[in-house]
C-alpha cells in the first residue's frame, strides 16, 4: 500500500519539475527577446512579437 508520505514527495517532485520548466521558459523567452533586440531590428516593439515561438 503506498503510504501518505510516499505521495506527497512524488508530489512535491512533480511541483518542483513543474517550477524548474516554467523557468526555463521565462529563461528561454527573454534570452529571444535580448537577441532579437541585439539585432537591432527596425521595430523594437517587434522584438517582444512571441507569436512565432
């Protein structure tokens, strides 16, 4: 029988993976944004356009 304790450190592992992911993407996301501005394009507000990602 899995005990109460065992489910919740599955738990707290799977909310950690979750929080690890979501800041990957805000990690990933601002890098994109920081090269598009690098590259000067002619619209800096074109720059944070995160519809093609």
């Amino acid at each position: 029988m899995i005990s109460f304790s065992d489910v919740s450190q599955v738990e707290q592992t799977a909310l950690s993976a979750e929080n690890d992911l979501l800041v990957a993407r805000v990690a990933y996301v601002t890098a994109v944004v920081r090269l598009r501005l690098a590259l000067g394009p002619p619209d800096p507000v074109a720059a944070a356009d995160l519809r093609g990602l």
